[in-house]
C-alpha cells in the first residue's frame, strides 16, 4: 500500500488528504491508522466517495454547520467572512474551526438516543451489504480512497473533517458523532471510516460478557426489523468477534 499526499483536494475534506493506492489489506489499513501524529486522528473514506462528498455538502449546508447567523456571535474573526459567510480562500484550519464551533452548537441539543428515532432498520439487501462489509471492509473501499489526517483529539471528532448524514430518515452528522463518542466511551470503539451510507470502528479492548451483550441489545434495538430479529442479532454477534465493526448511519 502507498499513500500520496494529495496538495489539492476535495474543498469538502477538511484535513491532510492522503490518497491509498493498492494493493493494500486490511492489516495495512490499519497500520496506516495507527501512525496518526500526536494531536491528529485520522478517518478513512469507505464506499461510493462521489456520494459521500454530494451528500457531505448538503449536510453541512442544511445544518448550517459552517454558516449562519451563529457565526459572528460565536466570536468569529469578521476579516473570515465575507458577505456573513466564511471566505473561499480560509486555509482548512480556519475552516475547522468554524465548523468545530458548528458542531459544538448542535451537539448541545443532540442526545445519544435520539438515534433511536430513526429508521434504520435493515432490509434483506441492507443486511446482506452490512454482512459482506463486517466480513471485509476492504470490499466496501471506493476506487478513489483517503485517509485524512485531522488535527482533532479525539477519534469520533474526526467527523469535523467530514461530516456527513443529511436526509431526514439518516442519522445526522451531530448524531454520528453521538454515536461514535458512545462507542468510544463505553466499549472502547475507535471511528475508523465513513462512506455514504456506512460507519466503521475498530475495536480498542476485549469486551467482558456484559458489555458483548448490552452492546450486541443495543445493535439489535437499533437496526432489527419486524421478523429479523434473530439474523441481526447473527450478524452482529459475529461482528463483535472481530476487531472491525461495521455499520450503517443510512436508512
């Protein structure tokens, strides 16, 4: 696997944008993961990346995480604006500053189990896509392929990055960061990756037998339909045997 530095991209991907070139495995990706510099997380880009980015706009825009009114009265420099709105020639650590500040607003009116609100459950296609993506994540990377590398502290503030979750039956882009902090907190998952419609951790720590099994009821909660129960529960099961876990903030 080799990654190339990418000077001139996507104005959508607010970090250092290294391009993965293959071959590459699972194992390199990871390692890859590992070597983010200290005060830097990184996030990998997953499936369908022209979708993503399409759907990361909007979001962004709707949410008005990086516009608004909100801006001057958070203390925003007025020599960033331009007509109420951040200059197109901020450099990306401007940007994610105001898009940090974006978030923080939101968050404050955003709970973890406001994820439970939306419909996510999984159809026959959405768990064989979800099955196929906790076998191999590798499968589910897009020909065009990022690892970003984000000057944040924390794994599930990689989202400032690239925020994403914008039609109204999907998790927000506040309630995958609720989601990914929960995660991290409570069972030791770090937010590896985010395509269109899916969201992958790696696992931190061995679960004990109560965590495996609250985390596996609240996965199950979440995601299982009227009559599949007991194959969600099946998938998940086995995905919590593995050191990645993967899935869908997307209805």
């Amino acid at each position: 696997m080799r990654l190339e530095l990418d000077p001139q991209s996507d104005d959508r991907l607010l970090g250092q944008c290294y391009r993965v070139h293959g071959p590459f495995s699972t194992a390199d990706l990871l390692k890859a993961y590992d070597e983010a510099p200290t005060g830097h997380q990184h996030l990998l880009t997953l499936e369908d990346l022209g979708q993503a980015l399409y759907t990361s706009m909007h979001a962004s825009h709707y949410h008005d995480l990086d516009s608004g009114d909100w801006l001057l009265a958070a203390g925003i420099d007025p020599g960033w604006l331009e007509d109420g709105y951040p200059r197109e020639d901020l450099s990306v650590a401007q940007r994610l500053h105001i898009r940090r500040l974006g978030f923080g607003r939101l968050l404050a009116q955003t709970s973890f189990d406001s994820i439970f609100a939306k419909d996510l459950r999984l159809d026959e296609d959405s768990l064989a896509e979800l099955t196929a993506a906790n076998a191999d994540l590798v499968s589910q990377l897009d020909g065009e392929c990022y690892l970003l590398r984000i000057p944040v502290q924390r794994p599930c503030e990689s989202l400032y990055g690239f925020a994403n979750g914008y039609f109204s039956c999907d998790l927000s882009p506040m309630e995958n960061f609720r989601l990914a902090e929960h995660l991290e907190d409570h069972y030791g998952y770090r937010l590896l990756g985010l395509g269109a419609s899916l969201i992958a951790f790696r696992r931190t720590r061995a679960l004990d037998a109560q965590q495996a099994a609250a985390l596996l009821d609240l996965l199950v909660r979440l995601y299982a339909r009227d009559g599949n129960q007991s194959q969600v529960r099946e998938l998940f099961n086995a995905s919590l045997e593995r050191e990645l876990l993967v899935l869908r903030y997307t209805e």
